[in-house]
C-alpha cells in the first residue's frame, strides 16, 4: 500500500477514509482551516464533489529556522525564524502580524475588550 506523506491523508486513512479516497493539503502557517473550507465549500458549490471533509493541522510552534548557506561563500551564516520570515510579518511594510492588527484595530474602532466579549 502507497502512503502519501500528506498530514490529510495520514489523517484520512487513521479516520479509516478509505485510500481511493482523494486528499488534497493547503499548507499555510496559519489559516489553513479556514482556507480548507473555502476551497471544500467551493468544490460543492461548482458540482465537482457532493461531500468533502476539511480541517486544519497549522502548527506555529514547529515552523522551522532557516539556515541559508551558499556553495563557494565564505563567512557566517544565521539562522532566519520561518514562522516571522513566511507568516508573521508583512512583505510590504516588514512589520509583524500583531502591527498590522493594532493598526486595523485603531482605524475602525475595534478594542480588545470589544474583540473579547462579542
């Protein structure tokens, strides 16, 4: 038996899905979920399945460090934080999730209590 090494289906075949069964993976580092039933709830929107299953398997705390060594380089090489690098920072501006949140926040009057407790 062939076992792909998607995280959907090893959870497919664990959840005795059987293994005709098509998986398809939406690697994000954060909003995967959400994106899974996007994509599954436009599927059934345009008659391409009747039934699909989504979730998702997002693990911030195991992004990696990336190392960027180059053949014939010299000199030292640092470690860059995937999770800042590819998720958590705008590729615009350079500033971190977490700004780009206040910034929102502020512009249309959202307090964190209010985020909170709605």
């Amino acid at each position: 038996r062939c076992v792909q090494e998607t995280v959907t289906k090893q959870a497919a075949l664990e959840a005795k899905i059987p293994e005709t069964v098509n998986c398809m993976m939406v690697n994000r580092i954060c909003g995967s979920g959400m994106i899974s039933i996007i994509v599954g709830s436009n599927a059934i929107k345009a008659g391409y399945r009747n039934v699909v299953l989504c979730g998702g398997f997002e693990s911030m705390s195991k992004v990696p460090h990336y190392l960027h060594i180059r053949k014939g380089v010299m000199g030292n090489a640092a470690l860059l934080d995937g999770l800042m690098h590819d998720g958590l920072t705008d590729a615009t501006t350079g500033d971190g999730m977490g700004l780009c949140t206040e910034r929102v926040a502020k512009r249309y009057g959202f307090s964190r209590a209010c985020l909170l407790y709605t």
